[in-house]
C-alpha cells in the first residue's frame, strides 16, 4: 500500500497535496496564486517571504516594488536558510507566506506578533472550521479579509509533472492592522490561473 494515503492510520482525502514522508512539508505556490494577492491587497513597506521554498512566491512578491526579505528552516536554494519564522523574533512591517500545511495555526500567531502592518497566509479554507481554532484564533485575532479563489489551486511537489486540477478550496486570509475589527468574506475572480500561467 502506498503510505502516502494513509497517513497516522487514516485515509487521506483527495487533496492532491499529501505529506512529504521523506521530509519536509514541500510545494511550491503557483505564480498565479500569488497574483490574485497582490493584485488585491496592498502592502506597504518591505514583505517578509517566510518560508520560501524556492522562491516562487518571493519571485512574484519583487514584482510589486516593495523590498523582499526571503527565508526559510530549509536550504531550496533561494533566500536565507536555516531561519526558524515560529522561534524567530525577526520583525516587518508585512508578512505573505504559504506556511506548511501542519504548522499553519503556529504561522498565525507569530505572524500577529511579527508584522507591524499585515501578514497573509495562503491557507486550505477549511482552515475557518474548528472549535480550537474558534477560541484560539477566530476569537482573539481574527483575520480581516478572506479572499477565496474562485479557481482551485493545485500545489505539485517540486519536479512533478503538472495535470489535473486540485480538490480542496483555498483562501487568502489577511490579517490587517489598520482595519476594523470583523472579517470580510471577498471572492477572487476567476481568470488568474489562465493569466498568470
């Protein structure tokens, strides 16, 4: 049986992005995605890419005139390694990152305590489910925008080939310190996988 599908004893969904056995937790963000952020938010001031793989979200992030501070636990080849963003006290005035899939409730509460204007994690949007979360999170710092893709996102391990499309919904979810208390639900329109591609 292919360990990949069941993972601590249970079946995977059909997500299309499973856990690297071997390894870190490892897929690259499609330009696209980055696009429909950027085209949509504005970020004021240098960004901090926290976990940058290989540089695709960073790549797309240099794109908006704003310095670019690049890093990650991991050696990709692309910004600084070795930097652990939950033990960091490293601070910016904004935060973009696609966090790792098992970390991703770490990633927002360092990311309230490290960006001093906003931070933005791409997430699953099943992510806005869950009691735990309800109290730890949604209640205490909840985000202030939710962009959810009108197009599935489909993340590939680094080298794999690329066909299909993803299963599971994914989200923007902006935390903005200038804004006011609440969470707005938007849409993203459809068309940045075929414009970005």
């Amino acid at each position: 049986m292919d360990a990949t599908y069941n993972l601590n004893g249970g079946f995977k969904p059909a997500t299309k992005r499973f856990a690297d056995l071997a390894g870190p937790d490892f897929f690259p963000t499609p330009a696209w995605a980055t696009h429909a952020l950027v085209d949509n938010e504005v970020f004021k001031g240098e960004i901090w890419e926290c976990a940058c793989g290989d540089g695709s979200m960073s790549q797309v992030l240099d794109e908006t005139g704003n310095r670019v501070v690049s890093s990650d636990l991991y050696d990709r080849g692309y910004g600084e390694s070795n930097h652990d963003f939950l033990a960091s006290s490293r601070r910016a005035p904004n935060i973009v990152t696609n966090p790792p899939y098992n970390a991703a409730e770490g990633f927002v509460r360092s990311g309230m305590e490290r960006a001093d204007s906003k931070f933005a994690l791409l997430l699953r949007l099943a992510f806005l489910e869950g009691a735990n979360r309800q109290r730890t999170i949604f209640s205490e710092c909840p985000p202030s925008r939710v962009w959810v893709f009108s197009e599935r996102i489909t993340f590939y391990p680094a080298g794999a080939k690329r066909k299909g499309s993803g299963t599971t919904a994914y989200a923007w979810f902006v935390w903005d310190k200038s804004a006011p208390t609440g969470t707005e639900l938007k849409w993203l329109k459809p068309g940045y996988k075929k414009l970005y591609s």
